[in-house]
C-alpha cells in the first residue's frame, strides 16, 4: 500500500523540459531512502499548465510543484516525503493572489474549469490500464455490451446534444445513426488524431494523458453501428501520444477489451494505428480516409458522405479524439448529465489549448458558453508585462480574430461563427497590441499555401495569389485597389474551393478586415505598420539624447550598419539596415526605437 | 483475457490508490501526523503507516491520511490531529500504533474522541 503518490507531467511539454529525468532522479532518490515501496512515482499526462513546467503534484496533500529540475528532487524527498513540510520556494505563485498555492485545485487556472474530456488527465498513468480501470475505465463499454442495444446507445448520444470537436460541431449522434442504418458487413469507426492547426495539442494531451477513453470510445462506436474494426489516424509528429497509444492498445488486447469475442459478450472489435505524415489537409475527412487506404493524402467531393461510402467505400464514422473522449461519461452518467453543460445549441465542455501573448500557456477545459474574457483574464491569467488585449484567434488557418468588443461573447460554435471565426478544433493564440494583424493573417495564409494539397485551382492558385497580396500589403506597395480585389479573391476562394480546408482558408483574412480594417489602410495609405512589427514599413532608430556610446549595439549588428565614436551617440545606416532587431534586444539604455 | 468480474475486481483495487489523488472534496476527515525530526524519532513513521494501513483494511471512505512537520510540543510526539468535517480539530499526543488503531475504531469509526489520549 503507497502512502503517498508523485505525480509527475509526462506530456510534450515537460517532458521537453526533463520530466522523464525528474521521474528517474525521484526513482533513484526514494530507492535510497528506503522509501520505494511506500511512494508511488507516476508519470502522468498534461496538467494544462505547461507555462510553469515541468510540474509535479504530491498526494496526499495535493502539491502543486513547478519549474521543479532534478537538484530539487532530493529537498523534496527529505522534506516533503519524509518530514511533511512543503518546500515552500517550488509552490506555484499564483499572479491573481500573488502568493504561493498549495495546490493545483486551489490555482484561479483550476478553478475555473471544469474537466470532462480530461478527466483523467494528469490524475493518471496512462500506460497502465489498472489505473484507467480505477477511474471507471471500461465501465461504459461492459454497460453498452451487457446492458444496452446499438440503438439505445445512439439514442442517449443524440439526446447528449454531443457535437463533433473538431471544429465543424456536426451532431455525433445523427453521424452515428447515418452509419448504423446503412445496411452493409463491412463498416469502419475512424478517429482523427491528425491534429495540424498551429497551436493546437488538445488532441495529443488527450492521447497522451489517457488514450484508453479514446479506445474504449471507438469500440463503444463499433457497438453502435455495427463495426468490427477502427482505425486511428494520429500524425507521425506525436511520437509520445503514439507510444502511449500502442501501449495501451496491447493492454486492452491482453485484457480482452479489444479484439474477438470482447469480455465473453460476442462482440469482436480491433483496431489498428495509421500514421500521418504530417499533411495538414489529411485533417480533413475524405483526405485522411485516402490517406488510411494507403493513397496520396487529397479530399474527394462530398456526397457521398462517410457514413454512407467512406473507407474502403464501406459506410464509415469518423470522429475526432476529444469527440470520443466525451462519450464514455455520457454513456455513464447519462444525456441530461451532458446536456446541463453548455449552451442551448452547443452542449458540454470544449477543451482549448491556450497560446500566444498570455501568463497561462496551457490545456483548460471550459463549459461552452464561457466567455472569452474569463478565459483569458481569469483562467489564462491575462496578458503578461502590461499589454493590451487585441484579439484572440480561434479555428487555426480556418478560423479568424476574435477582437477585443467581442470579449464578453459566450463561446459556441454558433456564436464565434456568427463573429467570423470557428470553434475549429481549439487553439486559441492571444495577441497584444505589439502584432500586426495583417502579418497575422499573412502567416497563416503561407500555412495554406504550403499545405494545399493542389488537387483544386481555387486553393492551390487563389491562396498564393492572395499571400501576393498580402506581400504587397506589408511592403507598403499596394494600392485600394489591390485591397478591394483581395477581398473578392476571398469570396471566389470561400464559395469554389473543392474541401474544407480551402473555403475556410480566406477566413483569417476576412476577420482582420472585418475588425481591423484601419491597420490594412496604414499599411496602404500611410505605408505605415502600426503595431511596428512589418519590416519593410519599420526603420530603427538611435536616440541621441538616451545613447551613451557604448558600442554594444554596433558589434552586435550582423550588418555593420551602426557606426559611431565611443561615448557619443551612434547612428543606424537605414540603406544597410536589414532590421532583426538584435542591436534592439542588445541595448541596455532603451535608446533604440522602432519607426 | 479477462471477464467482466476480473475487471471489476482490478477498479475496485485500484480505487483506493487513486482515491488519494483527489483533492477535490473538503467533506472529509483528515488524519495529520507530525513528522518533523522529533516526531520521527519517537516513532511517527511507524504510526503514520499504521494510520494508512487501518484506513485501507477497514476500507473507510472519505478519510485522509497525511503528513506535516514539527507541531511545536516535541516532547508531546507523535502528535496526531484528527479533524471530522462539522467538528472541531483535536489533538492526540504520544500516539503509538495500538493507540493509533484504538483512534481509528472509536473515534473515526464510531465518532467519539478518545479523552484520555487528548492534548490537556
């Protein structure tokens, strides 16, 4: 019996930050102390608040370490494992209170959100499937299989109000029940775990922190339509989430939840893992399906629709992973459960992965209907060394800005679309009055153009004519003109483009001119970048008054085009400058400004 | 493989392990032993263990068992504070693991604090 349980983050972001070399110091440490059989060391998935990593929790007691590296391993076994006192220095700080926090639960971060996709997230070892079983794992697939028919099962998963994750939010149930009355042998249940928004990992914590709910999910889907095998596509990029996901894979085989004759109930279900490599457009459901059958990753038009042909142009459900994560607790607790949570039209939890120009880098799970301005002030903590919120962008290349008026907005799907942009699979990226907005929407215009898969001209030609534009834009070499034409170009692209990634790939672009058309007319008019972030619109400058002639600046330029006698001012050649910022960065005495 | 029972059996095991990761209810008793240096030395890892034990063999749900340092009366240890949701916090003092387990049945178990072996 353990007395006492180390909790230690084994997601992406710590473990970058030598979260397995903390575990394996602890390891060693407790093994010398005599202490190995009375503390548990267990590697987790995400806590959410990968700012402040690499972090540990200490049950009993609940605390909350960060910033912890293997020297503090040793104070932490004497002191805390041994003698109980908490060693104080580690505790996280809470900005709000400014003051240490015992515990994860009592941070404001926590506070505020309420967990259902990450239930057991950072509470468990997801490499060990006794731990999942613990926390009701498999609870909700011996229900299904002993208790209830297919149908029964579609029925509280449409009544759940469930909508799928992945940023279009189509209904789960009625996707369930296309499939399961199609009349076929052979049918799939998919899950897309080929996540590719830039700063989106809501899907990767999930695997990695507890890819049996994943599992179980999928097999619980196979019940319901009638199928007999799965497949996850997750993107080559996750090397951790597909360790952890081939674990638990053979765990469940071992244990009989997956494969033949599942718990002696008769039912067989298998599944299988399919790598990505790293395609963004294979995100999108006809061209991850060609992906699996072993083709070049492209969309094909749509009807038919999955459920009806899909993989192997058999009936096929495919869902995305905090989709499936969902649905063992609603089969638990029940529909109405789920649908107290949420909005009238968009019901439970989403999970967002915080990013950008905010104090709380990290994975919270909020209610639907929670307002940005309490994700970012309250559960993000705000926007760190004084600056101004600006916007926030939500959807990922498909998405768009979420200005600062609409701040109090409760977030649903059919609200961020009603103000531009989409729920899109949850990244949400927080800028500051320091970001340009028309470089905003130019840097996922280049993510497109990269990613377009080429098979339709409106994509393929339309997005690099319009990253052309927005070239012009931030050189300072356009005209109205070009402007107007850019946004009609938008309009072509949205209604022509043949898949979802190229109709939504305007959509940055019409959200900074719908909210920040002013900044695109600097640019044009006044062939001035506001935000001083557009290097062909910036020069930089050397104050007279504030230089006093060290020469630091100067030996740094990678140019040589700062010149000037010490102890009296220096100047910066404009024709030789190419604008890094680095003699910026360099300056102690703050002399050197951005025009 | 394994049947439906075997796996009720691993969730019912495992739940008391993962039980103690949840900090999320205040509705439940605490068991705090004092284990600075002084506690330690008069025996509170002992007592401490046999705190864990009782709690696990009887199965009591919604009782916490955990560690502080120094209570400040190290001639008193192993000091041991019980706190019961509703009720005031009282204070065991020289606790051993036969007082610890009498603790366990009279006080936790059928909620009537031991008197003789209170803090005076």
């Amino acid at each position: 019996m353990f007395r006492s349980s180390i909790l230690i983050c084994g997601g992406t972001g710590c473990t970058s930050n030598h979260s397995q070399e903390i575990r394996e110091e602890f390891i060693k440490e407790l093994k010398e102390k005599n202490l190995e059989n009375d503390v548990a060391v267990i590697g987790t998935g995400c806590f959410g608040l990968c700012a402040v990593g690499p972090v540990i929790i200490v049950y009993p007691e609940g605390a909350f370490y960060s910033g912890v590296t293997t020297a503090d391993v040793k104070e932490i076994v004497e002191e805390h494992l041994i003698k109980g006192r908490l060693v104080e220095r580690l505790l996280y700080v809470d900005k709000h209170a400014n003051s240490h926090v015992k515990a994860l639960s009592d941070t404001n971060f926590y506070k505020k959100q309420t967990r259902v996709a990450l239930k057991n997230c950072g509470v468990i070892d997801p490499e060990n499937i006794d731990e999942y079983i613990g926390c009701d794992g498999y609870q909700a697939l011996i229900k299904v299989l002993t208790e209830m028919k297919p149908q029964e099962v579609i029925d509280v998963i449409k009544a759940s109000g469930l909508r799928g994750r992945g940023g279009a939010g189509f209904p789960t149930g009625m996707k369930w029940q296309f499939a399961a009355n199609q009349v076929n042998d052979t049918k799939y249940v998919c899950c897309n775990a080929d996540e590719g928004d830039p700063g989106a990992f809501m899907d990767r914590s999930v695997l990695e922190g507890d890819p049996h709910a994943v599992l179980e999910a999928m097999a619980i889907a196979g019940y319901a339509i009638g199928s007999h095998q799965g497949y996850i596509y997750v993107r080559a990029e996750y090397p951790i989430a597909v360790q952890r996901l081939n674990v638990a894979l053979k765990q469940a085989k071992e244990y009989g939840l997956l494969g033949k004759n599942i718990l002696g109930t008769g039912f067989d279900f298998d599944l299988e893992i399919k790598l990505g490599s790293g395609a963004f457009v294979c995100g999108e459901e006809t061209a991850l399906m060609t992906s699996v059958e072993g083709h070049r990753g492209e969309p094909r038009p749509r009807p038919p629709f999955p459920a009806v042909k899909g993989l192997f142009g058999k009936p096929t459900i495919l869902n995305n992973v905090e989709t499936y994560a969902n649905i063992c607790q609603i089969i638990l607790k029940g529909a109405d459960w789920f649908s107290s949570m949420g909005t009238e039209k968009s019901k439970g939890t989403k999970v967002f992965a915080l990013g950008g120009k905010i104090t709380n880098t990290g994975l919270v799970e909020i209610p639907m209907g929670t307002t940005l301005r309490q994700v970012i002030e309250d559960i993000g903590g705000g926007v760190p060394n004084g600056k101004k919120f600006k916007a926030a962008q939500t959807g990922g290349p498909s998405g768009g800005c979420i200005p600062a008026v609409n701040f109090d907005v409760p977030i649903d799907y059919d609200n961020l679309i009603s103000i531009g942009s989409m729920m899109g699979s949850g990244g949400m990226i927080v800028m500051d009055e320091d970001n340009c907005m028309v470089d905003i929407a130019k840097f996922f215009l280049e993510f497109t153009v990269d990613e377009s898969c080429g098979k339709c001209t409106p994509c393929r030609i339309g997005t690099r004519r319009l990253l052309e534009y927005l070239d012009k834009i931030t050189t300072g070499k356009a005209t109205m003109q070009d402007l107007d034409d850019m946004e009609q170009l938008c309009y072509y692209i949205k209604a022509n483009a043949l898949c979802g990634l190229g109709q939504t790939a305007p959509n940055p672009v019409l959200s900074t001119l719908r909210y920040f058309r002013d900044e695109y007319e600097a640019h044009i008019k006044e062939h001035r970048c506001p935000a001083h972030v557009c290097k062909g619109l910036i020069q930089y400058k050397i104050d007279p008054e504030k230089c006093k002639g060290c020469s630091a600046c100067s030996r740094k330029c990678p140019v040589g085009a700062i010149t000037g006698e010490i102890k009296s001012p220096f100047t910066i050649d404009p024709m030789k400058c190419v604008k890094c910022g680095q003699c910026m960065a360099t300056c102690k005495f703050g002399a050197i400004v951005k025009e | 493989m394994k049947s439906i029972a075997e796996i009720n059996a691993i969730r019912d095991k495992m739940q008391s392990q993962i039980k103690l990761r949840d900090n999320s209810k205040t509705e439940e008793t605490h068991i705090v032993i004092g284990m600075g240096t002084c506690g330690i030395k008069a025996g509170a890892v002992a007592v401490f263990n046999a705190f864990v034990d009782e709690v696990a063999l009887k199965q009591i749900a919604g009782v916490k068992v955990m560690r502080s340092g120094c209570m400040g009366k190290c001639d008193l240890e192993p000091m041991v504070e019980v706190t019961v949701p509703g009720k005031e916090k009282v204070t065991y003092i020289n606790v051993d693991e036969k007082k610890a387990k009498e603790i366990i049945e009279k006080h936790i178990l059928n909620g009537k604090a031991i008197d003789a072996y209170l803090m005076k």
